[in-house]
C-alpha cells in the first residue's frame, strides 16, 4: 500500500483539480440504502485521496475519519478540512487504526480495489457498529452512451499497458458486492460539464497514465486533445458518467 500511496502522491494535484464528484442522487440512495442518516453519523472514508466524499459527508453533517496511504493526497485533503474537525490519517485501509465499533459508515469511494478483498472487508467489519453499513462507490464515465467516449477509452487501452477499464471485453466493477452481506446496490445517471483541459487534467490523475513516462503521458495527451476538440469545437465537454454504489452489512 505504501508503494500505491506513493503513486498517487506523484498526481495528486491533477487529481485533486480534477477528478468529479458524485451526484447529489447517489447521496440519497446511499442514505436510504443503508438507512444511516448522515447527520451525527461517523465515517471512515478509506482511500480518501484528497477528500471528495470525505467534504461531501462531512457538509452533511457526518463526523468524518479520512484514511489514505498517500501523504501528498492527505495534505491536500487536510488543506480544506482543518477547520472543520476532520480527522486525516495516514494508514492503510487493511489495517485501519480505530477501536472495535467506532463507526456508523465505512466507505470506499474509487478504492477498495486497490485493498486486500478480504482483509479490508474484515476491517470494515470490525470498526463498524452493529447497525452500521460498507459502503462502495464508483464514478464511471458511461462509454456505450457515446462513440467519442467509447473510441477515447479505447486511444487509452492501445497507448496505456496497465489500463484496465470500458475498452476491454473483461472489465467489470470491482466485485465488492461477493465480499458483503448486500442491503442494496443502485446504478445513478448523471452528466458530467467540464472542459477539455480540465478532463485531460482527470485522465492524467489516473495510475495508467502514472505508469507511463513523461513523454509517452504528453503524447498521448496531445493525441486525445486532437480528436475530442474535434467533437467539442466549443471545448465545453457532456460527459454520460454513471455511479456504482453498493451496500452492505
């Protein structure tokens, strides 16, 4: 984990810039999922990077634990918490730090992949109240609802050997739900306004893209400016985007 901190500490500021944020929708299906109202709730968001849903929970009045491996993502995070009572640790989310039933929620947002399938959950597990709920969410931009975006993801695949996503025939969504007593799982639609520059700013806060060398990461930055300017002259980007969120006990 020490090593994947490290890979998304060297595009930390690309992800903190520009990464998305989840729909108001996927809020409330979490809330009604789970039937944990955030308020006065507390959360460990495991793998919180620069803090997305960690902020998001924590305006809606959740207490909030942030985890990351990534010193660097955690600082960023920290940087627009301090104030507000957040507590950002850097630990593993195999290993997570906090007392036997400590809180109401355990999240896992663009993350639990990256963890131990059965360890993490174990963690999860150990952590949580009685009544509490793991959480995983997912932010996908929805590619069979657009050929540029399916032909984008696909420049990505043939420049990008650790790629793993829509272009190739056996990706799926991380198989969290196999590892959870699942109370529910929602796909949420949503569209996602960005500007060229700022989602080529996402694609570089990618662990593919960090995989690459400068030269080739340039290259092929340039390459997906070309052919997307040609279907956004304006360079105002409609993204399809869909949401993974599952629940469970």
């Amino acid at each position: 984990m020490r090593k994947l901190g490290k890979v998304f500490d060297s595009v930390a500021d690309a992800y903190d810039a520009a990464r998305p944020t989840y729909p108001d929708e996927m809020y409330h299906a979490l809330s009604e999922v789970s039937g944990v109202e955030f308020a006065g709730a507390t959360a460990v968001d495991v793998g919180a990077g620069t803090g997305i849903l960690t902020r998001a929970l924590r305006a809606r009045g959740s207490r909030v634990v942030a985890v990351d491996a990534g010193a660097e993502m955690l600082a960023r995070l920290h940087s627009k918490v301090e104030d507000d009572g957040t507590a950002a640790v850097l630990a593993d989310g195999n290993a997570l730090p906090l007392a036997d039933g400590f809180a109401d929620l355990v999240t896992y947002a663009q993350s639990w992949h990256w963890l131990d399938p059965v360890v993490s959950i174990a963690e999860a597990r150990r952590v949580l109240r009685p009544e509490g709920a793991i959480v995983g969410c997912w932010n996908f931009a929805h590619a069979a609802q657009a050929d540029w975006l399916a032909a984008y993801e696909v420049r990505l695949a043939e420049a990008c050997p650790t790629y793993w996503g829509q272009a190739l025939e056996e990706w799926s969504v991380p198989p969290i739900a196999a590892a959870l007593d699942v109370v529910g799982e929602r796909w949420i639609a949503w569209t996602r306004l960005i500007g060229i520059e700022d989602f080529l700013l996402d694609l570089r806060s990618h662990s593919y893209m960090a995989a690459l060398s400068p030269e080739a990461a340039d290259e092929l930055v340039a390459r997906q400016r070309t052919e997307l300017r040609k279907v956004f002259p304006e360079g105002v980007m409609h993204v399809p985007m869909r949401v993974y969120l599952v629940v469970g006990r």
